[in-house]
C-alpha cells in the first residue's frame, strides 16, 4: 500500500506540472523511484493512474459531521481549498477533471461525485429546516460545486492558489445568504481560516484512532 501511495503522488505531480497528455510512464517512474514492475502491479496504463488520482479525492475530501450541515458542507469547501495547497493529489485531480478535453477520457472526473457528495448533505440540511423554501437541492448543488470549481480555476490562474482559502471563504459568503434561513446563516463560521482549523482537527481524530486501534494512550 506504501509502493501504491508513493505512485500516486509521484503521477499526481507529474499529471498537475505537465497535464495527462504530456506526462509518460517515464516522467512517473523516475519521480516515484520505482520499477516498472511495480507500478504496473499496481496500475494498468497512465489512465488507470489517473482514475486512481480521481478516486483519492474523496478519501481527502471528508470532515467530521456538525450537526449544522451547512456548516459541514462549508467546512468540506474549506478543507478541500486548504489541501490543495499542500497535496498533489487534489490539486492533479482537479485538473483532470476541470482540463480541456477530459470529459471524454474520464467522464466528467470527479465533478459528478462532488456534486452528489453536495446535494446530500443539502438535503439533509433541507430536512432539518436549515434551507430556505425555494431552495431546488439539486440545483443548488450544481451551482455550489461549478462556483467553487471556478474559485479554484481563477485562483490557479491568478495567484497559484495563494488566495484560494480567502477566496473560497468569500464565494460561500455571498453564496448561502441565498439558500440559508438567517437563524442558521447567523450562527455559521465562514471564516478563511476554518480549513486549516478543521483539517488540524481531523489530524487529532486520526492519531486517536491510529492509537486506540493499537492500544496507546490518547493524547490531547
């Protein structure tokens, strides 16, 4: 699983400097410093990489529940700006989906997921009031995931992601005083720096749990 991993950041690299049509297997094996053999143990062709970068966005992409789900689907937003920053494999995987010419190797990448991923936890923010009544869930979600996309596209472009997290935190300010009851929109924090808060909260979640699971005590 660690040969995989090493792979995996080594062709999210590559794909996110040189785009997936110009990367090579080459350019992949020298980075990961690995055999032949072993990548294609692990992976059947550079599409195959590319599909397996996709997948890991969902793994990066989760937060603790809240039991306000507009706050969770905001920290989602912010955790994902944040580590994209700092991980090759976000950042390579919204460029293969978001790339010229991607939809028709990959289907749409993950934008078809993230939207999913979006409108079910707007409907569950639905079901406990938090939503205006004119909000369309579905279209909702469409409108949030293509807006943080564009967030992310303009910030690459302009900045290199420097400003993604202020801009990110911008973009829900003025997106959810159109889909949010005031009561809950009052009550939310949609500060820029609540990535890194909630990415570090995440952090002592998972050594917890790596220690409970082998019988260490817990350290907070």
């Amino acid at each position: 699983m660690r040969t995989r991993r090493v792979i995996l950041e080594a062709a999210a690299a590559v794909f996110d400097e040189r785009g997936f049509e110009a990367a090579t297997i080459a350019d992949i094996l020298a980075k990961a410093g690995v055999t032949k053999g072993a990548l294609y143990f692990h992976f059947a062709s550079k599409q195959d990489l590319a599909r397996g970068i996709l997948d890991e966005q969902y793994t990066e992409g989760t937060v603790p529940p809240r039991e306000v789900k507009l706050q969770e689907l905001f920290d989602l937003g912010m955790v994902l700006a944040y580590r994209t920053k700092h991980n090759p494999l976000l950042s390579a995987g919204t460029r293969l989906s978001l790339g010229p010419d991607m939809r028709e190797i990959f289907g749409g990448g993950s934008v078809p997921g993230w939207i999913q991923v979006t409108e079910d936890v707007l409907l569950q923010a639905k079901a406990q009031g938090e939503l205006l009544p004119h909000v369309n869930t579905a279209e909702a979600a469409w409108a949030l995931s293509a807006g943080w996309a564009g967030v992310q596209i303009y910030s690459q472009t302009l900045t290199d992601r420097a400003d993604i997290e202020y801009r990110v935190s911008v973009f829900y300010q003025h997106f959810y005083p159109s889909i949010a009851v005031p009561a809950v929109l009052a009550r939310l924090d949609l500060g820029p720096e609540r990535g890194a808060t909630v990415a570090a909260e995440i952090r002592l979640l998972d050594e917890a749990a790596a220690a409970a699971s082998v019988g260490e005590p817990v350290h907070t």
